[in-house]
C-alpha cells in the first residue's frame, strides 16, 4: 500500500528533527519560523509499506494570512494526506494545541504527536495522554525527537489509522464550541452549505469558515452575495451576543475548550510565574545597554573565525591541495599519456583551475554555516532580531530582516530564501534588495587578490571597508526605496522567543555538511560548464582557430565592445571587463577569468604572480573602484534564479539587478573620478 | 491601558487588540486574544518580551501599543 502522511506543527516543535528521524534523511534543521517552508519528502525508513512523509511549514494557526499558512492548508485540502501528524510541544501545550483544533476540524485523520516529553519529565510535570486523547478525539502518542524515543509508535499508529479510516471514510470531528455557536454552525452547515454552487467536501469546515468569514474560503467556494447576507444574520447575531469580532470569538471558544481540558490532563509542578532560566538569560542579552555591544562582539568573534587565521588557513590548505596535488597529478598523466596541448590546457588551466577557484571556500563556507547554525539552534537568532528591530526599523525594515542580511554575508541564495520569514511582500522584496549588499563569500577571493597586490600593508583594513562600504548603501537603498517604489508601513515585530537550547551536535553537523555539499555541487555542475565555456571563449576565435592572444578571442572581442561601459570607472581594459561579465556565472570566477586571461593558471603558479602581472595594469584607486563594483553589482546566475522565485516577478527581478548595476556603476565612478580629483592614485 | 505601560514583572488581562486584522490573527496563533493574561518579562526601549500561556514573545512597541490590558 502507498501512504501519505503530512507533518504539521508550530515552529520549533522539534518538527525538523523528526522529520529527520522518520526519513533517515539529512536534511538543513532550522531554529526560525520559515526554513521549513520548502516542501520536503522522504520515506518512512524500516518500514515495509511505502510511506511517503511530507514535511509541512511550521505554523501557528490555519487562518491563511501568511505564506506558510497558505502552503500548509492548500496542502492539506489539495492533496489530501492520509494522515495528519500533528507535532506538539508538550512543554508549551496550550499554546499548540491551538493549531491542533484546526488541524482536527480539516476532517483528515489526525495523530498527535505530543513531543519534548522528555523536558516535560525533566521539569517534573505530568501529562494524562488519555485524557487529553478523549477531549480531542485523536490518538496521541508521546515522543522525544531528538532521542528517536516514541517514533516508531508514532507511525504505527499513524498506519493503523490510516488503514482503518480507508474502510471507515472520514472522522466525526470534535465539537469545540458553546452552544449557541454549535447551534450556527449546524444551521449553516444543513441549509446554506448544501446550496453552494460548488460542492463542499467537508460541509461541517466549510459552515465553520463561512462562519468565520474565511477569505480564502470565500474565494474558492465562489460564494455569492445571497449567501453572504445569509451568514452575515447568524453573525451578527453572535457577535452581539458575545460583545466582540467573529474571528476573536471562534479563536477564544477554541482556546477555552483547549484550556478546560488541559486543567484536568496536565499537572505542572511549579506554578508558573517565576523566572526561567532562559527569561534570566533574556535579562542580559536583550538588556537596554548591553544587548548591541553583546550582539556586535558575537558577530566580530564570528567573522575573526571564519575570515581570519583559521578561515585562511583552510583556503591555502585546499589551494595547495587542488592547484598543486591535484593539478599536478592530473598534469603529469597527461603529459605521459602524450595528450594534445589543447586537451592538457583545457584540463588543467580551464577546469581544475576554474572549478579549484570556488572550491577553496568550501570549509571557510561551513564554518560560517556551523556557527550560523549554532546562532539557530541555541536561539540567539531570534533574540538578535529583537534586538536589532529598532535599528532596522529606522530603515524601513522590521527586525526579521536581520536574519537575511547576516546569511548574506556567507551566500546570496539561502539569504534571499531566508526572507520568506517576512510576512510583508513590501518587506520581503526590500529586505532581498538589501541583502545583495551585503558582501557574499564568493567575494572575498577578488578582494583577497586585489589587496594583497595593491593594498599589501593594510589589507584587513581594505577588506573591512568594502563590507562596511556594502553596509552603508544598503542603508542608504533602504530609506531612499522605502520612500518611492517600496512605499508602506513595515509589518509589526512579533516573534516567538523559543527556550535557550545547547545545540546538539548531530544537528550543526547536518546543517554544515548540507551547506558544504551544496557547494560541491554547484563547483560540478554550473561552475564546471562555465569553465569549460570560459576557456574555450578565451581560447578560439569567432572563426573557431586556436588563438595565441586571447585578444583575439571571441572573449577578447567582445571584452572590447564592451569596455567602454567601464572606462569611466577606472578599468576599461577588456580583460576586467570579461572577468567581470563572467563573475555572472559565481563572483569567484572573476579571479579565475583574471587568472585565464592574464596568461596565469599554469601548474605552480600562484595568485602572488597574478598580482605581480595585475600591478601593470591597475593602480590602488582604479583597484579599489573595482573592487567596489564586484561588490555592489547585479549578483551572480544562482542567486538571480532565486531572487526570480522569490520574488515571483520578472518586473522585480530586473529591477532588482539593474538598481545593484545601477547602484555599483555610480559607487565607482564616484570612488574613481572623485578618488583622482582628490589627487589619489 | 496599553500593554507597553505594565511594568516588567506585573501580569495583566488583554482587552482589546486594535491591531490591523492581519497581525490580529497571526497574534490569535500565538495565544494573544482578548481575555488571556500576559505579563512582561523585559523591556528594552519600548520593544517586549511578554508571557503568555507560558511561552515568550518578541513585540516591538508598535505592536505592543495596540494591545489595551487591564490589571488584574
Ligand atoms: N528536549 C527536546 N528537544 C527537542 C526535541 N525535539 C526537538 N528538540 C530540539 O528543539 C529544537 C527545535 O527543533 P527543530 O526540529 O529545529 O524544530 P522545528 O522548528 O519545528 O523544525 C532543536 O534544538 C531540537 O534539538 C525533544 O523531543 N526533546
């Protein structure tokens, strides 16, 4: 038999961690609301039938007013899973079960797993599963995810009800409400639901929604005007009856039957109220005057580690390992093996050279994502957004779109991806805009070259103040789109503080590995044919001869049509304006280009000789100029395939990539022609 | 009163939320309707930390403005 089963749950219910133990799969485990908003499957692992598991966004209610609510529900509605698990953090009960009477009152089976009850244990406090299985009419199984304890029963209770509802057909769904609400929706549920022009599926969700006054219902019922009066009498009936909005009272009937029958089924052992340790925590690190200089001197550890020593320690161990080991290697076979010279160059200059650029960063770029995931999982990102909120805020921009911009400054794509937290489309975009400011790692390896040939004595120093340099306009793009094509109020901050976790070590493992795998895959893949491409554009010409200048080449060609676009900026030679188109491909590639085409790549030679030859034709402010386009300009193919399906407009996207061409244009010409009235050099 | 003036430590019943519906239902998932007690537990310039039903929100002073509460 094929099943389907669908995990629903509140962000941070540990539903990533078991999803993980489910499948067997390794799969990126998120802290904040929203990294589980891709759709991702697996199969149920020791299980002999076919269990498909779908992993659904984290959610704290069905009322589809944000992305991820959306997703969830029209999944669940669409595809109709066979059973709904619905993952709860026992420690935070009531608050869950919110989302629990919504996921029951869908009318698809439901199996609650009711998870963390090894913290619940730990805190001393008791937990009557049967008690709370009568309330709600669902089998509830006790779990601990991340100990694997309690998931085998969990989805052997999930099969046998998915087994036993394919004969049955269908639930009887709870009843949460008070009488007189009962009473409306049984009403509505008898004489109006069957009247609609399209057939419900679930009469008993479909009267409740109505009810409510459910938008996205209403849509898709293509409910007419007649029927809206019809429910706008029972409406008003109960609104005045209960002195308050339809919405406020269905939401409190829920969390009040939700509350009745949690007094009886759970037995905490301190009342409440006192402050835990993680309030206590919150106490410094959100404090009024320390939380800034807490948060700035975490993030400086951060980047002291992974761009420092230990971050360029790994780049020359991985540099030596490629372009001297292996090339080496590769090079002598053949050589022995009498290939073509063309071969031999296509080889070792065009793909190891080529694809050896981007993969030096590989462990830089896992460190930086094993202490982004340690900033996740221990819960320090959410408290730095909050903390960040006011700042951002004077920019148009809400605390949430912090996460983003850090991520940012490891790789475009997984930031862009990560703003999907902002629940404001305006938000959304503006915080994508800004984040291509932020100075990816991808960058570092054309700064890494430029100052070490021009700026030898102050190196951090330059590096530092192109990050900086990135920072400052994206301010200045905040407030100025914020004030013309990104008009609007920024959404409220409202987040959800999870408790202080020690991360474990499985986790930050994952998130690294997968984080370091993707990067092997994009060097095979994209980096790989662009190689491959480069070369052979630098090496033959329109007329497809071998050429000796690359002058000549079609790259060379077409390098010159374009160079005057760049002149004014300091490097209009057509060899840094072909590196710089080719940065297109992935921005480490420019320095391969520069490599290429300045004759370099041969086995043994080094960046320091491809400084040496850059010396000839750059000077520090034509250097520098460049250095702050590559920065600011449109970003590379990968994240621009990102930006398209986040933002899900051409219009956008264009605009998006021409503001940063525009934006990095006007940076370095002011850098350059101001940089030589100011007598620089 | 708003909830922005309760003092850190007090616990107090939520009125009315006079947010825009939007945030009004994403702040019903979280517990936050009219009638449920809320307490602060920080504050820093404006911005929140409060309880509620045992779990921690973030609110910036915005939000946390449009919540009228009533000491209990
Ligand atoms: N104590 C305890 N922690 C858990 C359990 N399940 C998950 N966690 C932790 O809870 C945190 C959030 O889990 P995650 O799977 O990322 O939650 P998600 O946001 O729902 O996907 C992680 O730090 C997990 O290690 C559990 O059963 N007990």
């Amino acid at each position: 038999m094929h099943y389907k089963f669908a995990l629903v749950g509140n962000p941070n219910c540990g539903k990533t961690t078991m999803f993980n133990e489910i499948t067997g799969s390794t799969q990126y485990v998120g802290n904040w609301p929203g990294v589980t908003i891709e759709k991702k499957e697996g199969k149920a692992k020791k299980f002999k039938e076919d269990i498909k598991i779908i992993d659904l966004p984290g959610i704290y209610s069905l009322s589809p007013y944000s992305m991820e609510e959306i997703i969830a529900r029209d999944y669940i509605l669409d595809e109709k899973p066979d059973v709904l698990i619905n993952i709860i953090d026992a420690t935070n009960i009531e608050r869950n079960l919110y989302l629990t009477t919504q996921v029951i009152e869908l009318g698809i089976p439901v199996v609650v797993a009711l998870n963390m009850m090894d913290a619940v244990e730990a805190k001393g406090d008791q937990i009557d599963i049967r008690a709370l299985e009568k309330a709600f009419g669902v089998p509830i199984i006790g779990t601990s995810a991340n100990k694997g304890k309690g998931i085998n029963e969990l989805l052997h209770k999930a099969l046998e009800v998915a087994e036993s509802s394919a004969l049955t057909h269908g639930t009887s769904a709870c009843k949460f409400y008070d009488e007189q609400i009962e009473k409306c929706i049984g009403e509505i549920e008898n004489t109006i639901v069957p009247s609609l022009t399209v057939k419900a599926q679930n009469p008993r969700w479909t009267a409740l929604k109505l009810l409510e006054g459910d938008e996205k219902a209403k849509e898709k019922l293509n409910v007419s005007a007649k029927v809206l009066d019809q429910i706008k009498v029972y409406q008003e009936k109960l609104e005045k009856v209960y002195d308050n909005d339809m919405e406020t009272i269905i939401a409190d009937n829920r969390y009040r039957f939700i509350s009745k029958s949690i007094s009886k089924a759970v037995k905490k052992k301190s009342a409440g109220g006192e402050l835990t340790v993680s309030d206590k925590i919150d106490k410094v690190v959100t404090h009024r005057i320390l939380a800034i200089p807490l948060f700035l001197a975490v993030m400086l550890g951060i980047f002291q580690i992974t761009f420092g020593a230990i971050g360029s320690f790994t780049i020359d161990w991985v540099d030596v390992l490629i372009n001297e080991t292996i090339a080496g290697t590769v090079s002598g076979w053949l050589e022995v093996s009498g290939a073509a010279p063309w071969l031999h160059d296509l080889v070792v200059n065009g793909i190891i050279g080529g694809m050896g650029s981007m993969l030096v960063f590989v462990p830089q770029i896992m460190i930086l994502f094993f202490f982004l995931a340690i900033l996740e999982d221990s819960g320090y990102m959410s408290r730095a957004a909050f903390v960040m909120d006011r700042l951002l805020r004077k920019l148009g921009l809400s605390g949430k779109s912090f996460i983003p911009m850090l991520m940012g400054f490891g790789c475009s794509v997984p930031a862009i991806m990560s703003a999907r937290t902002l629940e404001n489309e305006k938000d959304r975009r503006l915080t994508i805009i800004l984040t291509l400011f932020m100075s990816c790692g991808a960058k570092l390896p054309v700064y890494a070259l430029f100052v070490s040939a021009f700026f030898a004595k102050d190196q951090a120093w330059v590096v530092f103040s192109i990050y900086v340099l990135g920072i400052i306009v994206a301010v200045f793009s905040g407030v100025i789109l914020k004030k013309t094509v990104l008009k609007g109020e920024t959404a409220p901050f409202v987040m959800e503080l999870p408790p202080y976790r020690i991360p474990t070590f499985k986790g930050l493992s994952i998130h690294m590995l997968d984080r370091g795998k993707d990067f092997v895959k994009k060097a095979g893949t994209i980096i790989f044919a662009a190689a491959v491409v480069i070369w052979f554009a630098q090496s033959f010409s329109f007329s497809l001869q071998m050429v000796e200048d690359p002058g000549n080449s079609i790259m060379g060609t077409f390098g010159k049509i374009i160079a005057p676009f760049f002149a004014p900026l300091g490097f209009g030679d057509w060899k840094s304006s072909v590196a710089l188109l080719t940065g297109f491909v992935a921005k480490e590639v420019v320095v391969a280009t520069l490599g290429i085409l300045h004759g370099l790549g041969e086995v043994g030679e080094d960046t320091a000789s491809l400084a040496a030859t850059l010396q000839t034709s750059f000077t520090p402010l034509k250097a520098y100029a460049f250095m702050a386009f590559t920065l600011l300009y449109m970003p590379c193919v990968a994240a621009f395939g990102t930006i398209k399906r986040e933002m899900n407009s051409w219009k956008w996207t264009l605009f998006t990539v021409g503001y940063q061409t525009g934006v990095a244009w006007i940076v370095a010409f002011i850098i350059y022609q101001g940089g030589r009235l100011l007598g620089f050099n | 009163m708003p909830l922005t003036m309760l003092t850190p430590g007090k616990e107090a019943i939520i009125n009315v939320c006079k947010a825009k519906d939007s945030t009004k239902k994403f702040l019903e998932g979280l517990g936050i309707i009219p009638g449920v007690s809320i307490s602060v537990i920080s504050e820093m310039s404006g911005n929140l930390i409060v309880s509620v039903k045992g779990s921690r929100l973030a609110l910036n002073k915005g939000v946390a403005g449009q919540l009228l509460v009533q000491m209990c």
